[in-house]
C-alpha cells in the first residue's frame, strides 16, 4: 500500500462556491486527490501521514488567467522595451521560469500565458516535468499583425528583435496559427485593438480586418485550441466576440448588447484590474513613459464600469493579474481583493473565478479548480478565512503550504522543503487523529 497524505480538521472551500466546510478531511494519493469528508467519516492507516490542520482553511490552488512569463524576475527598474530588446531569449526564459517559481510560492498552482510562443512552451513543459519548481504553464501563441499592439513593442529600428514575427493576410494568419500548433501552445491570443504598454500606436487603433480575426479563430478551433482576445474598444470587442473567442481580455467597453452577446456565447471575461492600479501607482518606477501612463489612466474608469456591467448581468469573471515586465510577479491575488472592492463581488464569488471558473475557461475543469475525489492535488493552505478577508490571499507570511498535484512547497522559502515546512507549522498544542483513524497525526 502506498503512503498517503490526509489532511484533516481544517475548514474547507472546495472551489465550487459552495458553503464552507469545517472540520473537513482531504486525502492525497500520490498527485490525486482520493477523498473528501468530514474528519469522522475517512479511515487512515499506519502508513498514512495524517496532519493536523485544525484552525487553518484549505482550499483549491488558485489559478492566473493572463501573465506574462517572459518579463523580467528582478527588482530592479528597467524599461520595458529595453529590457525586451536587450535581453537574449534564452535568458529571458530562464526569467519566465523563475516567474512560474514566484506564483507558485504566491499560492497560484496554474498561470496562463497570455502572449508567448516557444519559450514559454519550454518553461510549460519543464514545469510540467518537475524539472523546476513553478505553477503549471498554459502556453499561448501571439497571432499580430503589423503595427498591432504585440508588435508596438518593438521600436520600427530593431525589427530583428521582435518577440512576436507579424501575421498580416488570412493565409497567413491561419499559417501562424497551425505553426503554434506545432510548436505545443495551448491556446491564441489574438489583439482586436490598441493598448496602453505598446508604444506608438492608440487604443483605439483596429487590430486585424474582420476576415483576418475569422481566419484565426476558425483556425485554432479546427486545431482544439481556445482563443484568448486582447479588446479594449467597442469595435476590438465586437469583432472579437463575433468571431466566437473563448474569453475577452480587459474589456473596456462593454455595452448592454455586448454583455448580451457574451452571455448568450458563455465568453469569460477576464478584466485584469489589478495592472491598472499598479500603473498607477509604481509606473514610473517601473519605467513606464507619460504616454503609456495617460493611456492606462483614459480607461481606467471605463474599464471598471464596464466590468460592474458585465458581473451584474452574470458574465462569468475569471482573474487575470497581467503579472509581466510592469508589475511584478508574486502580486497575483491582488486581483482578487480588486474584483471584491472595485467590482462587488462577494468574496465566495471571486474564489470561484481564481478556481473553478478559472480552470474551466483554460479546458482545465475536470482536474483542478476544485477539491474534490480524482481531482488533481493542487492546494492551498492558510492561515484565516478568505471569505472573510481576501486580504488573507495576498499576505505572504498567512500562506502556510501550497500543493501542486501532491508535491508539498513553502510559500516562504524556495524549493519543495517538506522538511523545512514541517518544522515551520508544528501546532503548538498536541496533534491528534480523526476519530477513525489508527494512524497518529504530524504537523506540517
């Protein structure tokens, strides 16, 4: 028999909004989760490792919808472009998997990346390998046009340096997207208008003609793969929409027959509040220039008018942090205190949408996003209670372990130290065994 992992007496959020559980029990087999019940119902064995959690709450790793990875892991403040151009790829990659290291230590077993290609496939699939410690990598493939919003991010003098080679035409479009295939990406993320961290162009500029947009999405979905949008406009959002993609990102200027649109389509909407506020406040000390600023401050507002429209109409939300070159890694569950205060939503509401909600937007519903038998064992331990304060989520120091398919890691050190982490969360008083169980109790 092999040695299990039971968890037991902590309260439970299981990620599917549903009321919390007290004096719950988790059972881990390997990667897997193989029971979930109340402390008095699940019988250990000698061999199990049983903890004692009581006065902890534990619930489903969390999950970033829209990072990117290939941005630069240090603090010090460096040009966004600069460091783009200057930086080879090969130690921009090393960068992307220490990010990946970052939000797995911030309590976030799955990131999405959301404008890649093949160095975050490489970063995913050593993750995914347990090469490297890091959250699991949902690899994207940015399909761009010339002068597009991905493109904007290289000075028209450093061609050779661009991070994404354009796509211009609808063959070639459909062609971008069938080499990403190739390449092992997970989804496309395609851009439907301007930004605000590109440089030289306008928000409001058009990304793509109509057929150009149809082309990657008939493309992707022919290939199984889902498409994220890049949209701040009405007309980026619309064209994106019609086009039938699998979730909107920001969504600045979503209107009543827009929010209609998503719901009647079931599109995710990913807001990405939280690198607005960031702007805001450490822009320039991220390096960012007036221009950048000034546009990232015109929609703000918008942004959130727009996101209370489409969350009071029953648009699924799902969290998206935009951890990248501007705001650091490690900031994620930011977000999530943002959707609460800036938004309305309820603290239940938004765990849903950084798990559950989450998972199944990235095609990942059926093994993580929530606790329960045959799911995958990603977790996350705390201390305090997240329904009460969401604030609990982006304090380092009241995360005490996070499961990634079984796998044990310190928040608060580097590495998978189970050892180090057991030590760190002895209970102060004696541990015990559920009432059926024969095996004693350890402290994590």
């Amino acid at each position: 028999m092999t040695e299990r992992t039971v968890l037991a007496g902590m309260t439970l959020i299981d990620g599917t909004g549903g009321a919390a559980r007290t004096n719950a029990t988790v059972v881990i087999d390997g990667t897997v989760i193989t029971e979930v019940g109340d402390a008095d119902s699940v019988a250990t064995t000698p061999s199990d490792t049983v903890y004692d959690l009581r006065g902890t709450t534990l619930l489903p790793g969390l999950v970033d919808c829209h990072v990117h990875l290939r941005s630069n892991a240090g603090t010090r403040p460096q040009d966004v472009q600069l460091w783009n151009m200057l930086t080879s790829t090969e130690e921009q990659t090393l960068h992307a998997a220490a990010n990946a290291r970052e939000a797995l230590r911030s309590g976030f077993t799955t990131v999405r990346d959301t404008a890649g290609s093949l160095p975050e496939v490489a970063v995913k699939h050593v993750m995914d390998e347990h090469v490297l410690d890091g959250a699991r990598v949902v690899a994207s493939g940015l399909v761009g046009m010339t002068a597009g919003h991905g493109d904007m991010f290289c000075p028209a003098t450093l061609d050779e340096k661009r991070m994404w080679p354009p796509a211009d035409g609808a063959d070639e479009c459909r062609k971008r997207v069938r080499e990403y295939a190739r390449m092992g990406v997970d989804l496309i993320k395609i851009c439907t208008s301007g930004g605000t961290l590109s440089v030289g162009d306008k928000t409001s500029w058009r990304n793509y003609t109509d057929a150009e947009i149809d082309a990657i999405v008939d493309e992707a979905h022919a290939l199984d793969l889902r498409v994220a949008a890049h949209a701040h406009t009405r007309a980026g959002i619309t064209a994106a929409l019609v086009a039938g993609v699998d979730t909107l990102e920001h969504g600045s200027d979503l209107d009543e027959d827009l929010v209609e649109l998503m719901l009647e389509q079931g599109t995710f909407l990913c807001p990405t509040l939280s690198i607005s506020e960031f702007m805001t406040e450490h822009g320039r000390q991220r390096g960012l220039v007036t221009e950048q600023l000034d546009k990232a401050e015109l929609l703000r507002e918008r942004r959130l008018m727009s996101v209370r429209r489409a969350y009071r109409a029953g648009v699924r939300i799902i969290t998206g942090s935009d951890s990248s070159n501007t705001m650091l890694f490690g900031n994620h569950a930011r977000e999530l205190v943002l959707l609460h205060e800036q938004i309305g939503m309820t603290p239940a509401e938004v765990l849903v949408a950084s798990t559950s909600a989450a998972a199944e937007a990235l095609g990942l519903g059926s093994r993580t996003g929530t606790v329960a038998p045959g799911m995958w064992a990603d977790l996350l331990l705390v201390d305090g209670d997240p329904l009460a304060d969401l604030g609990v989520l982006t304090d380092r120091r009241r995360l005490r372990a996070v499961f990634r398919e079984g796998r044990v890691f310190d928040p608060n050190a580097a590495g998978s130290v189970p050892g180090a982490l057991a030590a760190r969360l002895r209970p102060s008083e004696p541990t015990r065994t559920t009432p059926r169980a024969s095996a004693p109790a350890a402290a994590i």
